[in-house]
C-alpha cells in the first residue's frame, strides 16, 4: 500500500487504505476544515519540519476509557498534597510552545512545527482545541494539549518542567472530562506511560464506529474551559 496524496480539495480516504504503520496520506493543509474533518475519521496528522504533512490512522488505536483511569498511589499522595495548581485554557500558546521545545509526541522527539502551532491556535481560537496547565508557585510547570468533539477527547502531547506536572494535569483532565460527559479519550499509539494509567489498545473498526457515535454528541463544549480545576 502507498499513502494517498491529497490535493487542495478537502477530504480523505478511509483509514482501511493506510499502510501497516498506519500511514494513509500524504499532503494537503492544516485548514481547521481539514484538520476537524481528519479527527472524526479517525487520523490525525504528525510529521517532522521540512517533510510534507503526513496523515495516520493506525490499527490497533489506543485509547482510554475515564472510567478505567488508573491512579498509581504515589501520584494519587501528590494530588491530595496539592502541589500543582490546575487549570483549562489559561496559557494555551504556552503550553502547545512548550511542548514544542520540551515535549514530544510518543516519545519520538520534536515534531510540532511552527505551522502545527499556528493551525491548533486557530482550532483554540474557535474553540475545539484546548490546554490544561499545571503551575506552581506561579509558574508553568508541565501541562497538556488536544482537541474536543463530541464526547471524545483527542490527546496530542504533554509536556513538564517539574516532576510529576504533566501527570497531575492529565489525571485532573480526566477526571474533569469524565464528569462532564467525555466517553473516550483518544491517545493514538501505544505508549508504556499512557498504558500505565489504563489506556489499552482497541481495534481501528471499534475506534472508528465509537467515533462516528460519539462525536455526534452533545459534550463538553458547552461548559467552561477556561476555569481553574484545582
């Protein structure tokens, strides 16, 4: 199989046509068109600066349930102590710039171009994606980014500065998703730290059909993202 190549017209082939990695198409734009359309077929763009936008759809998908998060008891001591400060869309450039420079998705090193940057603070400005930050003593420590539709949360990468910030924001962020109706939060591929907080593989068939459900529906973008959590 080859990766399909896109032209200026918005769409995609099905994520059946991706290659074994997961490969499915190659081009295109980062129009918040093209990049909502991408998250609620089930493929998501990553790619390294000077190489074309690649598009992936791997098999299996994996994802986590809120209701199966699992706390590791140090963490679950941390927060009770309250060391971090939470909060939702306070320093959404800060955090997708950081993860930028200090991140990295599935532990692959830096791929969040400048035009990534500049395309996901649209999806922010119009209010699908979304940061939550962890600070202390006034300061931002580790934090978070993805994109809301529907009842599902698409994760796309974490940062921290500080021990242990980047896993009281996503564990405070799951918590807070789940209270607000979220069924499934999308992590992509399989990573020995996301697993260890109950994320599991699923078949891209099961993926796609929760997607084609879920994003439907009515979810958190009414409620207030801008909010301190904790």
């Amino acid at each position: 199989m080859f990766p399909i190549l896109l032209t200026r017209d918005i769409w995609f082939p099905h994520p059946d046509e991706a290659d074994p990695h997961g490969l499915l198409a190659i081009g295109g734009d980062l129009s918040p068109e093209r990049l909502l359309l991408a998250y609620i077929s089930g493929i998501f763009p990553w790619y390294s600066p000077g190489d074309p936008i690649l598009w992936w759809s791997p098999d299996p998908r994996m994802v986590l349930f809120p209701e199966e998060l699992h706390i590791p008891k140090r963490l679950s001591r941390i927060l009770r102590q309250g060391r971090f400060k939470v909060s939702m869309d306070r320093d959404f450039e800060g955090v997708i710039r950081a993860c930028a420079v200090e991140g990295g998705r599935r532990e692959r090193g830096t791929w969040i171009t400048q035009e990534m940057v500049a395309a996901y603070m649209e999806l922010h400005r119009l209010g699908f994606a979304h940061s939550v930050e962890a600070w202390r003593d006034g300061r931002l420590a580790g934090g978070l980014y993805g994109v809301c539709l529907g009842r599902v949360f698409f994760g796309e990468s974490m940062f921290f500065r500080q021990p242990d910030a980047s896993k009281v924001a996503f564990v405070t962020l799951v918590k807070w998703l789940e209270k607000n109706g979220v069924e499934l939060i999308d992590c992509q591929v399989r990573t020995g730290h996301l697993e260890r907080f109950g994320a599991r593989d699923i078949p891209r068939s099961e993926f796609l059909a929760m997607l084609k459900r879920l994003c439907s529906q009515k979810g958190p973008m009414s409620c207030r993202w801008d909010t301190l959590i904790t």
